[in-house]
C-alpha cells in the first residue's frame, strides 16, 4: 500500500526520536512491500522561532490532507513567555481540534523486563498494570471559550467547561468498544458530585453500558481514581475520562508503569486518519545529545499502522523487535540499570530495525 | 480558656470516629484546664433522611456561630440517586462557602513506622514524604454557575471555573506563610498552559514570590505534577493550587502515604475559626463496626487546637500521645500488619487518652 504520511519532528528531542520512527517504519514498509511518504512540517516552537506562530496554515493543511500524522513532541521553556496565542501547545491543540481527533488512547502497561523500573511497590506491581486511558480530546475546559478582564479593580479570569452528549457518547462508544478487544471492563471517572458536565457525562455512559451489557462498567471519583492508581492499578483495564481529568490521569498513570519513555499514543476521530505521538515531552534538557529513548515514537508508529492503516501484522511485528531488543537488555539511559547494555537513540532505532 | 466547638459527626463511620476525638479532646482539656462545649449538628446524608436537606438552617447558623467546627464525614452511596441540590457533598460546600474557608491544608506525611505502608518503593519512600498541600477551597468550577440545557436536540452542560487576583491571592499567601514555618519552598501547581485561570494563577504566585525571597518557588503543570508526587515525593514541601486540582492532587499525595486514614485536614478563612477533619471519607462499609481509625479525626482536633485556639503545647500532646501509641504498635484494622497489636476504633481512642 501506498500511505501518505505528515511528519511532525518538533522541539527538543523531537527530531532525534522521529527518526528512528522513520527508519524503522521505512524497514517495516521494506519489509511487507508498502511505500510511505513523508511530508516534513513545522508545528510547534520552531515554527514560531522560524514564521511567528506554532502552526503555520501549509502545517495544518498537510495534517488536514495525508493519510495519518505522526509527531515527535512540541514546546520548551524557550516559548513559556510568547503570547498564548501563539505557543507551541496552541499547534498541538488546534490539530486536535481540526482533525477532529476526540479519542485520545494512552496504554499504561508495566513491560515485564521493565517491572523494576514502576516507582511502586514489586507486590503492586506484581498483580499487572496494563491499562488504557481513553481520554476525550477536543472538548470540555480546553476548548471552551476563556477571557480574563478587569472587575471591581482587579483581573478576573474565567474558562468555561462545556459538554453535549453527542461529544460524550462517541468518545463512550471508543472505551466499550475497546474494552470488547480488550478485558471487558470501563471505568469512566467524573466529579459528578459537583460538576454538571459530569453529571450528563455519567448519564450518557450509563446509557452506553446498557448497550454493552458484556462489558462491566464501574463510575469513579476522580479523585478516588487518582488514588486507586497508585494503591491498586490492576483493577483498571479502559478507563473513560474527559479531556482534562484525562491528562492528569494519563500522565499519574504513565508514571506508574516507570517507563514514561516507552509509552505511545493515538489520536482518531471519525474515519482512519489519526494523530501519533509518544506521551512524554521534548525533553530539552537532553536534545541533539542522541540519548533520548525512541521507542514512544516507535511505538506510536506501530499503533498508526495498526489503527490507521490496518496493518496488523506490520505493527505486530515492530511491537515484537521491540520486545526482543528489550528482553535481550539493550536500554537507552532513561531505563538502563547495572549489567544491560546501553544504547544511543540512533543505536537503538539501529537495532529495533535489525530485528525486523 | 473555654471553647464552643459545633460538631458535626455526620455519615458512616463518621458517629465512631467523632466520638474517640471528642474522648481525647476531653482529655486534653482536664489537663490543661480549659473547657470545650459541643454543639452537635446533623449535616449530610442523616440530616437529609432526618429534614430531606442537608444542611437545615439550624446547623450552618450552628457553624457561623462557634469557635471551630470538626467533622467526621458525610455522603455515601445511599444518597447517590438524590437530587442534586440536596446531597450530602452539597453541605460541606455551603458550609467551606458561608464559612468563608479558602484554604485547606491537607499534610501527607509518612509516619516512620508506618513506611512499609506506602505503595511506593522503598527507596522513594526512605528519601522522606512531608509534604503539604494548600488547597484553594471557595473557588473555582466548584462555585463557578453551572447548567444543563437542551441545544439542538441534546443536552450540554456547562460549568463555569473562574478565579479573581484577591481570591488567589489570600490562598498563595498562607502557602508562602506556612513554607517559612516548613522547609521555605512552594510549588504552585497550574495548567497555564491552556487556561486563563491557570495563567492568572501564576501571575499572582510570581508577584507574591516576589514578597518572599526567603522561599524557594516552583511552577508546575498539573499533569507533570501528578506523576511527579509518584515519581520524586520528597521534592516537595507546600503545594498550592486551585480547588479542582487540589483535590485530585491531594488524594494522590495522601495515598502514597500508605496511611489515609491518619490524615487530617484544615479548612480556614480569615480569622482563627475553622473547619477540621480527615481526608478520609465515610466509609459506610465498615460503619457501625468498631473498626474504623480515629487517628485522621483525632489528629484533625490536634489540628483545631493549634491553628484555631492558639493551643500549640495541646495540641503537641495529642501528636505524641499518637505517634507514642503507634510506636508501641497499636493498630487499627487499616494498618494492622502481623506481629502488631490489632485495636478496635474505640479502643485506639482509649489508648491514646491513656498517653495523654
Ligand atoms: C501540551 C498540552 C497542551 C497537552 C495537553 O494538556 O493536552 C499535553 O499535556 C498532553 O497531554 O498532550
Ligand atoms: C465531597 C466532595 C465534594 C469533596 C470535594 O471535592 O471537595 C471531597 O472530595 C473533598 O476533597 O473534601
């Protein structure tokens, strides 16, 4: 096949961690005989540095018509004093929002060679961690309408959270259906004790699991979620959240897998074209160092095969080089611990690549 | 001195627990000659089976009129299904709002001997868990308006987050405070990278930083702070911000103590009166059992002598009393581990009389 492929390296290590992306779906592509393109973009703070806004419209008309993107990571304390308006995470959102990519998955899986890394406790995590965040992406507080203004002499500033059913119900519809492929359970998290949107989220997803009635649903707190994260995490298989409950969760759950640096994710909306971007940041602290770990955006590039192109097998097979290069003890230095061996993020991509 | 504390014991475990608190405080007025007059009020989920609201009139007139309030705990599945108007949750809202409380402490500290409790690792727990979130209480989407309206033939719901200068203000300040009083470092947690609110958030820390040279400052957003409470705990010392992520936040922080049941909280506004309670809720499983742990409420009175009445030799006693008790062992059933002294919840109350 044929797949038109926008690249998105980015910020900080963004451009090192794509690369490796590229090379291994350009060996996957050798491989099973397809043929990718790639159109290279600027989104994020260097396209502000190079054209004064974090999403020129030639970026976003290449997301608007491609096949799938795939993204490195954007932003930096370098742009923390440009105008909002502007900002490199502005590029990220407005993406979303355009590709109208409402379900945002975040796998959260304790790698068994990996176990040791898990801040938690080894009887923690012993009892397995591999869950999903399904997190709504385009609506609720981040896209709701904001303003800060002068009041009774002093700056007040308001952000406006808004939910419709339609917009609960597709992404609802995303965590059943996944649930189905997966272990059968969602748990969708709100505060229904206070919020409203919440309350209608919670009236929609029970109408949803009406609908699923193999798959067992359970409502959480969002506070008591983000408690039974860390005290027992093997009790979640989909968890179902809005958008900002979503990026809190996301990120306490990453974490706990102590391997933030392996984990992708995808964005879709309606139809195959999707959004791919490991989770963790750009990480300038250690950019054009070449010892960033790209197996997020490896792994990101596996999952658009996967749910973007429908290439099961390709995507399979680079979850398993993966897995070989990683149970053989080759690690780059965010995961390497006494006696594996240490890898570049070039070397890396290089060996990911020879297992193919 | 003498002291009229209004007493709300509320839902679950919450009649238990309140009565080994007011045992100790009893205590510690005989011995240090003052005398405390209870003022007990229904509120919550008995107050609505009781007057169908739960919050009579006659109960916030009760908190409006004292010199500090404790609680136990309200709400439980039980009132899941009522109106929204009337649950349980909706009390200790209007009770935070009319009290004019902004500012809840919430301490997440690992006892010592409590350590091995913690789901986190040995080593990330050895390099010390002491920290404190400040938790801005009257504002934000919790108070923001809110409604639910059918558009288009769909409901959407719409909740409102709004934050004015004085109101994060106030808030920051006790955080600077209270850091001089610590380990002088604050962490402002915010999300200024998508909303107004966030960015007004910040503004106003930077200008209070300003205030307080002698207090090492921090920004950070919200999702990077959620993992890093799991990550690196002991990088904190006090934590500020707003209501909704404070209250996510800190059930997080007071997880990864392993000992939720011993944490107390504070709820203050200007002047000295308050509210006080554990973090904890009301358990309504193990209502009624003898088996709940007292500790959070007791050390929550221990909290209201120091912060309210000006009692800090009082006040310390308890903490001793406390920390002696588990020292020698003594256990409620949520900490009980093998080789230690199983206690009922009134007798734990005993015990820690009997060190006063
Ligand atoms: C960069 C930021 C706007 C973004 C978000 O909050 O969605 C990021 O944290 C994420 O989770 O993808
Ligand atoms: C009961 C609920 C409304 C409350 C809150 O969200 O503030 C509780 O979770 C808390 O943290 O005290």
């Amino acid at each position: 096949m044929n797949k038109r492929i926008t690249v998105i390296k980015g910020d900080g290590i963004g451009p090192e961690i794509i690369d490796e992306a590229i090379k291994v779906l350009d060996a996957a592509a050798d491989k099973y005989h397809h043929h990718f393109t790639y159109n290279y973009i600027d989104a994020g703070g260097c396209a502000i540095d190079k054209f004064g806004t974090s999403l020129p419209d030639a970026s976003l008309a290449a997301c608007l018509d491609c096949d799938s993107v795939l993204l490195g990571a954007v932003g930096g304390p370098k742009w923390d004093q440009v105008d909002p308006a502007i900002r490199p995470e502005k590029a990220l959102l407005k993406i979303r929002k355009e590709m109208g990519l409402f379900s945002n998955l975040r796998p959260a899986k304790v790698f068994d060679v990996l176990a040791a890394a898990s801040p938690l406790k080894p009887e923690i995590v012993a009892q397995g961690i591999d869950l999903l965040i399904v997190r709504e992406l385009i609506g609720g507080v981040y896209f709701g309408e904001r303003e800060t203004k002068e009041i009774n002499n002093e700056l007040k500033a308001t952000d406006i959270m808004s939910y419709s059913e339609h917009e609960i119900e597709r992404v609802g519809r995303v965590a059943f259906e996944t649930a189905r492929k997966r272990r059968h359970h969602v748990t969708s998290v709100d505060k229904a004790n206070v919020l409203d949107t919440s309350r209608l989220w919670r009236k929609v997803m029970h109408r949803l699991a009406e609908e699923y009635p193999d798959v067992t649903y359970t409502d959480m707190l969002v506070d008591n979620t983000a408690m039974q994260l860390v005290k027992n995490p093997s009790q979640f298989d989909v968890v179902v959240t809005e958008n900002m409950f979503g990026d809190i969760l996301s990120d306490e759950a990453s974490m706990i897998t102590g391997s933030i640096g392996l984990i992708p994710s995808s964005s879709l909306g309606v139809g195959s074209r999707g959004m791919y971007e490991p989770i963790h940041g750009s990480a300038p602290d250690i950019a054009g160092m070449n010892i960033a770990n790209p197996i997020g955006t490896i792994l990101s590039a596996a999952m658009m095969l996967k749910y973007s192109f429908e290439m099961e097998a390709e995507s399979q097979a680079i979850e398993d080089a993966v897995n070989a290069v990683l149970n053989e003890g080759y690690r780059t230095a965010d995961i390497y611990t006494e006696g594996k061996i240490k890898l570049t993020c070039s070397a890396m991509g290089d060996k990911i690549v020879s297992k193919l």
